[in-house]
C-alpha cells in the first residue's frame, strides 16, 4: 500500500518537473537547432547574426521588432512567404524560404532572431 503511494508521488513529482521543463524551453530559444536551420537553409548568403551584410542582422530585425506583439508572427511570415526582397547594393533577389514546415522550429528560428 505504502509502496503504491510513493509511487504515485514520484509520477506527479516528475510530470511537474516535466511541465516546468518543457515551460523553461519554451521561453528560451533552442540556439543550436536554429543555427543548424540557419546554416540547412543557407540564410547565412546574406544574413549574419551580429553583422549587418547584403541584408540586416538579426540584431537589427530584434530592434526592430523590439516591444511588438506581432514580432514573431511577422517574422515567420517574412521566413515562409518569398518574394522579392532589396539587397543592400541595391540588387533584388527573391528571399529564400527557411527548410521547414514544422511550425515548432519556425516557432524557435523566430525566438532565436528574435533574442539578438
Ligand atoms: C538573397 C539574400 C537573402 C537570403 C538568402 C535570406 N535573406 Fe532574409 N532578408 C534579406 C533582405 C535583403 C532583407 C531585408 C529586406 C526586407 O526586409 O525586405 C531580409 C530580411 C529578413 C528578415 C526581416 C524581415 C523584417 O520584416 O524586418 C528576416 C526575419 C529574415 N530576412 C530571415 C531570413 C531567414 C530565416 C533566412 C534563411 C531561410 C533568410 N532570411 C535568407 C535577404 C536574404
């Protein structure tokens, strides 16, 4: 009887754990598996994190968006949608798609660009 109980403790200790885990993720962005997305979808061409290059950082795109509640919404749309895009030298070149339909990792790429 007694065994049970203490079992039945340690499972909802751990699921709280879990829950407080997965919460702690959520709110920090996975910098590695963005980054490897970064490099997969070849944003790298014109986009540097810190480094405004033929496009602006990422520093740059989180002032930007600093404060709005839209940011991360808006930034995925700008990362799924394509289209025409204005380098700096003043060349047009379409805007590459990011390598992912997971709504997961579009979720964190936004969060990592938006953490610079
Ligand atoms: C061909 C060069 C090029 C590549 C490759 C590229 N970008 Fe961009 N990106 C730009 C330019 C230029 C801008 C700024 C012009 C604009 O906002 O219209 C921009 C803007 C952005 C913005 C900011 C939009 C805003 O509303 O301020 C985000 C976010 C972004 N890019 C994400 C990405 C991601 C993620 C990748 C990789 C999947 C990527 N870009 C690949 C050229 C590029």
């Amino acid at each position: 009887m007694i065994q049970i109980h203490l079992s039945r403790t340690l499972m909802m200790a751990l699921a709280i754990a879990g829950l407080l885990f997965s919460g702690a993720s959520m709110a920090q962005p996975d910098a590695d598996a963005a980054r490897l997305l970064f490099d997969q979808s070849d944003c790298g061409k014109c986009h540097n994190p810190d480094k405004n290059k033929k496009a602006p950082s990422w520093k740059k795109i989180a002032k930007t968006y600093k404060g709005k509640a839209t940011a991360e919404a808006e930034v995925i749309k700008h990362m799924t949608k394509g289209g025409k895009v204005k380098l700096d030298d003043g060349s047009e070149e379409e805007h590459k798609v990011v390598e992912t339909k997971d709504p997961k990792a579009l979720k964190n790429m936004a969060q990592w660009i938006l953490s610079h």
